[in-house]
C-alpha cells in the first residue's frame, strides 16, 4: 500500500509520471502495453492490497486511473504531431523519398564525419528520367505524378538496406551510397538504369541517365556533387539512358 495513505493519498496521481514518456518511447503496441500495466499497479497498490480503504475512496482510484489514460492519449496525441511535423519537413510529399532539406542534412554528416577525421567511402548517383517533360505535355501532370511515385518505389526496392534516395528537383533523383566502391555504385547505377527502363509505369516507357561520383580522402561533398551533375550531363549528351562516371 503506498505510504502516504493508500487510496485517499495524493500520491496516487503519480502513476500519471511513466505514462508521459509511453508515447515517445513505444509504438502503439508498446504504449497499449505500458498503460495496460500501469493501470494494473494502480490496481494492485489500492483494491489487491487494501480492498476495503480502495472501495471507500473509488472516486480516488477512478481519478487516478483517467489521469493515467489522459495523460497517455495527449502525450502520444503530442509526440505523433511532433514526428509528422518532421516527416513533412524531410519527406517529399508526392513520392515519399526524402526531400532536398534531408539530403543537405546527410551531406553535412557526411562532411562532419570527414572533417572529424572519420574517412567513409561512399558514393553518389545523380539521376534524371529521360524526356519525363513529354509524359507531363502529352497525358497530365497527374500521369506524371503516377509515374514519379511508381519510379520511385521502384527504386527504394532496387537499393541496398543502407542506401538513401532523394527527390531533389522535379524529376531529379539523388541516391547516397555509404561504403560503396566504384565497382558498387556501377552495379548499383546498372541495376536501377535496367529496373527503370523495364518498369513501363502506367503503359509509358521511361528511361533514366546516371551520373555517378565516388569519395576520395579530402575531397568534399560539394566537390562530389558537382562531379556526379557532370557526368550527369555527359550521359544525357551522349544518348541518354546510360551510367557515366564523373572525376572529381
């Protein structure tokens, strides 16, 4: 029994305090499951160990236990509100990849990890479909829209675990490769040239140009960046549909 005076004691409302933290720390299973046992305590503390003083002070225990509730659904009503506020802030809307904000957050890690003296290969591949301007002039922004999302579904599922995509103009595609060797980003820049062209999103044949960058000691991502739109460039003036390698 607590303490202070059981049932009728203040102390009671501070079951309350762990039910603040359910909603930041637990998906909705998690946070089920710790009101669950908190209102079980709660219980425990008042009619298992002292039926008789809990049934006198119900109102006490009844109080109580709506804190409890209360505090768990405005704390989870607050955290959710606080993690879609940081999706819409990195999360392209349209397509669902991160947006141009997040990517300029990755590359600052980035840099910060070179700078701190921390050396992690990577590599950067920056791709443009093909004539998309024709699909918006020829079947509506909204087919557009269709292909867009299906080409960048289709991407995500092409990628490793690790691998990050960014939609970082309208149908300009950013994809970071930590660890990745030049052999790597190759095979990786093939296999999504090969899983965009076969994809034929809504009946439309759509094909992507590559231009691909890989880290050197010392060399920042600005520098990487502006080799892969390079040899973004060299792709599309050669033909389109292909992978090209920038020097930086």
């Amino acid at each position: 029994m607590l303490a202070s005076g059981g049932a009728a004691s203040p102390a009671l409302m501070w079951f309350a305090l762990p039910a603040v933290t359910l909603g930041a720390r637990f998906d909705p299973r998690g946070i089920a499951f710790g009101t669950a046992y908190i209102l079980a305590l709660l219980l425990l503390c008042t009619y298992v160990l002292d039926p008789v003083s809990a049934a006198g002070d119900r109102q006490a225990v009844f109080a109580a236990a709506v804190l409890v509730l209360s505090t768990v659904t405005l704390s989870g009503a607050l955290v959710e509100s606080e993690r879609a506020h940081r999706r819409r802030s990195t999360i392209d809307p349209l397509t669902g990849l991160f947006n141009r904000s997040a990517l300029e957050q990755r590359l600052a890690e980035i840099d910060g990890s070179r700078d701190a003296g921390v050396e992690v290969p990577h590599a950067l591949l920056l791709c443009d479909l093909d004539h998309f301007k024709r699909v918006n002039d020829r079947l509506g922004h909204s087919a557009g829209d269709t292909v867009l999302r299906e080409i960048a579904y289709t991407m995500r599922s092409s990628l490793r675990a690790g691998d990050s995509v960014y939609r970082i103009g309208g149908e300009e595609i950013l994809v970071v490769l930590p660890g990745a060797t030049k052999a790597d980003a190759g095979e990786i820049a093939e296999r999504l040239r090969l899983a965009i062209r076969e994809l034929r999103p809504i009946g439309v044949e759509m094909t992507v140009s590559i231009g691909v960058a890989i880290s050197r000691p010392g060399v920042g991502t600005d520098d990487l960046v502006n080799a892969a739109d390079q040899a973004l460039y060299a792709a599309k003036a050669n033909g389109r549909d292909t992978v090209y390698f920038g020097v930086n």
